[in-house]
C-alpha cells in the first residue's frame, strides 16, 4: 500500500513537471515562429517597397527654403503608416533628377542617419536604412531628408527663376504638400504655376503653399523682366570676281522682345523688316574679300506682351507645307486626327521624342517634322520644333521657328543644341483668340522632369531670326562663318543691368526730284532718317509750310515702323493753290511716333512750289514719265542713226 501510494504521488509529480515542460516547450516554440514570421514579413514588406501604397501610407511635406545669393535647401519630410500588423518598412529610397545634391542629411528619432547616397547623369539615389522596428496596424514612422540644390533656383541679374521638378515616385503618396519661401527682397511673385492654394509672410519671407499637388512640377518666378547684353559676329565672305550682296538676320523686336542696338560697324546699306518680322541689313562685299559685322546690343525680355510693337498677324503661308514641315505625309495626317490642339500636340511631342546629340557628334543633318516622329529616340531642339511646327500646321493651326539664345545655369536640365554657337531653337503658334503669337518649348518641357513650358514661358529666350514663310531662312547670329573659322564664337550672351530709355531721334532731309538730272518744280523726295538703335512704330509725318498759299502733300506720311538706322523715302508735292508762277518755299517738319512728339528745329527745309497741276504728279506718274522720256530719246537716238546712215 505504501509502496503503491508513493508511486502514485511519484506519477502525479512527473506528470505535472511533463505539464510545466510542454507549456514551456510549445511557448517557446510559438514564440519562435512568431519571430520567424515577422522577420519573413519584414523581408517581404523591404521587397515590397516598389508598390507600397499596398501595404503602406505615404505623406510627404515638400519645403524649398531660397536664401539670398539663391541657393536652395530643401527639407522632405515623410510620414510613413503601417497598413497591416504585421507589415513594417525597414528601408526607403528617395530618387531625384539631380545629380549635385550637397550635404545630405537624414533625421530620424532625433538621430542622424547615415544614408547611401549614389550620384550619376540621371540623377541622385538616397537609401536609408531604419536602425529599428515599427510594427502595428497604424503605427506610423516620420522621418526627413534633406539637402542643398543648386539648380532648383537660379538668380539672374534682378530674376529669381525657381524651376522645382516632378518627383519620380508622385504616385504613391496619399498626401504631398509643397512649400515655397523666398526673401521678401527678391519682391511679388510674378507668375506661378500651378497657383497656390496660400501665399502669406512670415520672418521676411514670401511663403507659397501647394496642397495635394502629388508632387506635380512646379515653376516660380520673381521678377518680370531681364535684360541681356549681346556681342554678335557675322562672317561675309565673298569669293566671286564681282559685287556681291549679302544680307544678315539682326535680333528682332517681338511681343516679348525689345531690342537695342548700340553700335553695328560697319553700317549696314539698308535695314528692311521682312513678312515675319525680321530685321534684314544688307551689305554689298567687294569682289573676293571678307567683312566681318560686329554688332552690341542689349536685348529686354518681358513675360507679358509689349503693346506697343505691332504684332503681324499670320498669312496663309504660315499653314502650309515646307521643306522640313512636311504637313501632308502620311504619319502626320494619320497623327494630326487625334493631335489637332496646340496642348495635345505639344504633350504628344514632349512624351514621345527622346533628348540626344548623339547625332550632331556624328555630323547628323537636320530631319525635319516627320523623319524625327519616324525616328524619335535622337532629337534636338530643332527636331522638337520641326515636329511642333508640322503638325500644327497639319492641323490648319499657324505656326513657325523661332531660333535664339537659350540662357541656363544647368545645361543638361536646359539645354542648347542648335548647329552653330550652341544656339537654341523653338517654336511658336498662333492664338486666334488671343491675337499673338505664344512661344512654347517642348525640348525643355521634355529636359527638365515636367516643367510646364506651355501655358508659362519664361525670360530666358532670345530670338535672333524667324523662320515662318521658309523653314530655313534667314539664319540667326551664330551661322554666319567663312571657310576655315566654323569652329570661332560668334555669339557671346551676359546678363545686362540695365536698358536705355531713350527718345527717338531722326533726320530728315528733302531733295528735288529729278528726270533726266532736271528737277521736276514742286516734286520732292522725303528721305527720314533712324538715328537710334531702337525701333520705333506708327510714325507719322507732317509738313508744314510758312507759305498759306501753298498745299504740301505726301505720298506716304504713316511709317508702321521705322528700324534701328533704316531709312524710310516718300514723295512730296508742293504746289500753288492758286494761279501763280513757282516759287520757293519752306517747309518745318514734325515727326509723332506712340511715345510722343518730337519737333525738329534746325535750318528750314527750302523746296520749290510748283503750279496747281503739280497735285497730280505721283510715284507712278514719274515713273512713266521716265518710261516715256526714255522711249522718246530712244526713238530720237534711233531717227539720227537712221538718217545719218542715209546720207
């Protein structure tokens, strides 16, 4: 019995101690395997991170602090929450289009992190590693990145242009939200885009707030005006045995475009304004000789459009086939059916053709609208536009080239690669509604990660020649070389401090004008003179004379536009009223332009009045006058030659 009942009490003791073993055993085997399943997760929410807003929810604060030489330090602040309870980040990596970011900092905790940062021609990669875990349904880990960029602002002259770019990875964040604060000294915001929700002070400071802008570009300007300083060089050659003509594109006035010149040596022969508004100078070049045009000028771009330069409106030239805007090929009238807006067709362009010089180190040519759509993985800025230009003209929208100067701090982000001294080139459409012609840059719309250069331009692009009723003629500053100086600069771009206002100064000078050497009595001709380097528009001349019994009378007394150093002629009559014999007479002229009058006071103009029938007299009458007199003599020269082979 007792031995029974001690082996009893003996199995009742191991049992229990088995009992403790067990629960301890399976405890620590579930425990085990609980830590072998986070960890399982945690691997597979690190591969995950190429989707996350599966398992997680991203928020981003996006703050661009400018200080003021404009240089940018910017501060991402990400809050990351855990979607699921068993699912946590253990790694993140945050990728930009720059590639020199300086002082990289990652805060976490109140700690600083050590990131991975990997920098090449595509841009910077920064990869963090979490020191520790955040496990839980809700929990959320914030942490920021930040660094200083030296390409998001740039100060030029009295300009601060931001250009803050799309980010790669906008889709996955639930939130963003974007900040923007500048020096109150760099003044008012001149134009911003998209606008913002906000814009207060705050410690001397404009702050401009974007809210939900899913990490969309953004461009922001401060200032509405810049002023550049030119020195051009035109290379005339010519290498014939006789006289020859050449003429040169010099930078034009445009809605957006107000140019001086300060000197041009030597001085052109003529100044004349072409059907798209360029600025022709002619000059004629000796037989085999050479003459280089050196010309300074200062150049003021405005983002609204300057009212005062007449704008010309398009012909039916501007809508029709070119050499390289070949508008009724078939891809382009296949494209043209879905791309028919200025908007679609400058997105299809900007989304479809790939920046590269791959070809122009190759000594490619230039391929014109559809070949570059045919062949899109190596386009220029030239490609860009022609395939601009095509399909708006396909689309029955007027539109043409304008070729210039590209100014940019960061030349891969902007850049310039027209055939020449690194020129750039773009387009431009007609706005029926608007009655202007909009600029629009789909190479740097394609180059800078989105920046919108459609609905906002900018002050960086000066035209140098247009190219509308032919796509490739006149040439800009930069194109004119002579055999053995392709490789000279000739086109050289600062910023300018200033522009000179100035008033409009001419001179006038009136001559008889003459049949045969013989001066017709009371016919004229006005010669008026622009002694400025600066154009000026809807001139009008008047005549006055100190003799009331003489009528003065111009065959042309509105000049639409009088070019830096042109020379504008019309023909004058002065004649007698009433029945008398000629007589001289003087004449005080007065010459209005849009920004006021401008009287002349020097020596009295002397012409001859000449009788009443001198009112008829015009143009044409002295040139069939000259016709007729020259048949005459003819005939008469012929009569004697006739009569003295006779006798």
């Amino acid at each position: 019995m007792g031995y029974n009942g001690y082996s009893a009490e003996l199995l009742h003791n191991l049992m229990k101690q088995m009992l403790r073993f067990v629960t301890y055993f399976f405890r620590h085997i579930l425990a085990l395997a609980t830590l072998y399943l986070v960890l399982s997760t945690a691997s597979v929410a690190t591969a995950q991170t190429k989707n996350p807003t599966e398992n997680f929810d991203i928020s981003l604060t996006s703050t661009y602090t400018v200080d003021a030489v404009g240089v940018t330090k910017v501060k991402h602040t990400f809050d990351i929450t855990n979607k699921e309870p068993t699912i946590f980040l253990t790694q993140y990596a945050l990728k930009t289009s720059y590639p020199e970011l300086k002082n990289v900092i990652v805060r976490y905790n109140d700690d600083v992190l050590i990131p991975n940062v990997v920098q090449d021609d595509t841009g910077t990669s920064i990869a963090i590693d979490f020191p520790d875990e955040v496990v839980g349904q809700g929990k959320t880990r914030t942490f920021s990145i930040e660094y200083s960029n030296t390409n998001l602002s740039t100060l030029a002259g009295s300009v601060l242009e931001m250009h803050i770019p799309e980010l790669p990875e906008a889709v996955v964040y639930k939130k963003h939200e974007s900040k923007i604060i500048v020096p109150e000294s760099f003044g008012y915001p001149s134009r911003v885009n998209p606008e913002p929700q906000v814009v207060e002070t705050s410690n001397n400071a404009f702050v401009l707030t974007f809210q939900n802008n899913k990490g969309s570009a953004i461009t922001a300007l401060f200032g509405n005006t810049q002023i550049y300083s030119l020195t051009l060089r035109y290379q005339l050659e010519n290498s014939t045995s006789g006289t020859a003509l050449a003429q040169i594109a010099l930078p034009p006035d445009t809605s957006y475009q107000r140019i001086h010149i300060h000197s041009i040596d030597p001085t052109p022969d003529s100044v004349k304004k072409d059907s798209d508004g360029n600025w022709i100078a002619t000059y004629q070049i000796a037989p085999t000789s050479a003459t280089n045009v050196h010309v300074q000028a200062l150049a003021r771009i405005t983002l609204e459009p300057n009212l005062n330069v007449p704008i010309l409106k398009p012909s039916s030239r501007l809508v029709s086939k070119n050499e390289y805007w070949e508008t009724d090929s078939a891809l382009i009238q296949d494209l043209v059916r879905q791309y028919n807006t200025p908007k679609s067709i400058y997105d299809y362009i900007v989304k479809t053709l790939t920046y590269s010089t791959s070809y122009l180190d190759k000594g490619g040519t230039r391929l014109g609208g559809t070949k570059i759509l045919q062949n899109p993985e190596a386009a220029v800025c030239q490609d860009f536009s022609d395939a601009f230009v095509t399909l708006a003209r396909a689309a029955n929208i007027p539109a043409r080239l304008n070729l210039g100067y590209g100014y940019a701090e960061n030349s891969s982000l902007r850049p310039s690669s027209f055939q020449g001294d690194v020129l750039h080139a773009w387009p431009e459409y007609w706005d029926e509604t608007k009655q202007l012609w909009i600029p629009v840059d789909p190479t740097w719309g394609n180059t800078t990660g989105g920046i919108d250069y459609f609905n906002q331009f900018d002050l960086n692009h000066i035209v140098f020649a247009i190219n509308g009723e032919s796509s490739t003629t006149p040439y800009p500053a930069g194109s004119y070389k002579s055999n053995g100086n392709e490789a000279a600069q000739d086109v050289s771009v600062s910023l300018g401090t200033s522009f000179p206002e100035i008033e409009p100064q001419f001179s006038v000078t009136i001559q008889p004008k003459r049949v045969f050497g013989i001066p017709l009595p009371g016919v004229s001709t006005l010669s008026v003179q622009n002694e400025t380097g600066q154009a000026w528009y809807n001139a009008q001349v008047q005549l006055k004379s100190d003799d009331t019994s003489s009528v003065v009378k111009s065959s042309l007394t509105d000049f639409s536009v009088i070019l830096p150093y042109e020379i504008k002629t019309t023909t004058v009559t002065t004649y007698q009223n009433t029945i008398s014999l000629p007589k001289t007479v003087t004449l005080y002229p007065t010459i209005t332009v849009q920004n006021g009058t401008l009287s002349y006071d020097h020596q009295p103009i002397e012409v001859s009045s000449g009788p009443k029938i001198v009112e008829y007299i015009t143009d044409q009458t002295v040139i069939v006058a000259l016709a007729a007199s020259s048949v005459v003599l003819a005939l008469i020269a012929g009569s004697l030659l006739v009569l003295r082979q006779r006798r």
